[in-house]
C-alpha cells in the first residue's frame, strides 16, 4: 500500500513572522518524512480550488485574499498516520480554542491568521496534493 500522504501549507502570515523554521522543526521532529517543498504566491485560480469547499462562506473572498497576499510554503509530507497526526499538530482552526503544544495554540490567536494549512481527509490530501504539485516534484527518498 501507498504511503500515505498530506498537504500542509504555511500560510502568508507564518512566513512573515519567520516561522518558517519552527515549523518545518515540529514536522520533522514528529517524525515525517518531507517529500516536497516549495514557495509561491499563489493565484486567486489555485487560491479558489484550494478553498472551493468554503466558495459559499462569508468569509471566502477574504480567505482568498489573504493567501493570494504573500509568499506561502507548500509541502508534502509522508508518513504512517500523517493525515490525521499533521492536524493534531497543527490544532483546532480557532487558535484560542487550540491546545497548547500545537502550532496553532502556541503561535496563533485570530482564526484570519491561524499560520497553517494541512488536509483534512485522504480525498481531501490526495485533491490538494495534485492541485499544489506536478508528481515529478514529489521527492522519493529513503531516510
Ligand atoms: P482548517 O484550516 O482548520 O481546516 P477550515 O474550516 O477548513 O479550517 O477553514 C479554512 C480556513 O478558513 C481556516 O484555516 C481559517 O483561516 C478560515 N476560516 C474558517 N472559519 C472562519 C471564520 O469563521 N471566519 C474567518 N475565517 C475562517
Ligand atoms: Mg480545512
């Protein structure tokens, strides 16, 4: 069976507040494998298939906006779990209701600027991982 893997996105506001590193840090350090990586800023095109399932929220547009407003960090990552794990990582989307010891609930406070974006769901993993990357970048490696 395939490994599975994960999308995970560092979104505007966490690569202007350098958290870059720390980021990436708790990803490794978790134990998964990087099978991708890259910077962009991304298109309103990519930014509205990426949140097409909010298309009818209130706050769509302004999502959009805001990760179409900078330079974002897009990943792969691989792992046994790491679906499921990278959320619990990553924390709940409101970072005041977020634990600590999660990205979110150590480094974030408005759910505008919540620093981070991993899938949801194995569907959702696999849409997003095809939206984000040509299969030729995703990197096969044996730690
Ligand atoms: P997630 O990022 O934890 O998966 P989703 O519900 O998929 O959360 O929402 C996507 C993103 O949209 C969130 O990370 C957050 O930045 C933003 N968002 C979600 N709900 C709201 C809201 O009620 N107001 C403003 N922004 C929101
Ligand atoms: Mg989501």
């Amino acid at each position: 069976m395939a490994p599975e893997r994960t999308f995970i996105a560092i979104k505007p506001d966490g690569v202007q507040r350098g958290l870059i590193g720390e980021i990436l840090g708790r990803c490794e350090r978790k134990g998964f494998k990087l099978i991708a990586l890259k910077q962009l800023t991304p298109s309103s095109e990519l930014a509205e298939k990426h949140y097409g399932v909010h298309r009818e929220r209130p706050f769509f547009s302004s999502l959009v906006d805001f990760i179409t407003s900078g330079s974002v960090v897009a990943m792969v990552w691989e792992g046994d779990g790491v679906i499921l794990s990278a959320r619990n990582l990553i924390g709940a989307t409101k970072p005041l209701e977020a634990n600590a010891g999660t990205i979110r609930g150590d480094l974030a406070v408005n759910i505008g600027r919540n620093v981070i974006h991993g899938s949801d769901s194995s569907e959702t993993a696999a849409f997003e991982i095809s939206l984000w990357f040509q299969s030729s970048e995703l990197n096969d490696w044996s730690p």
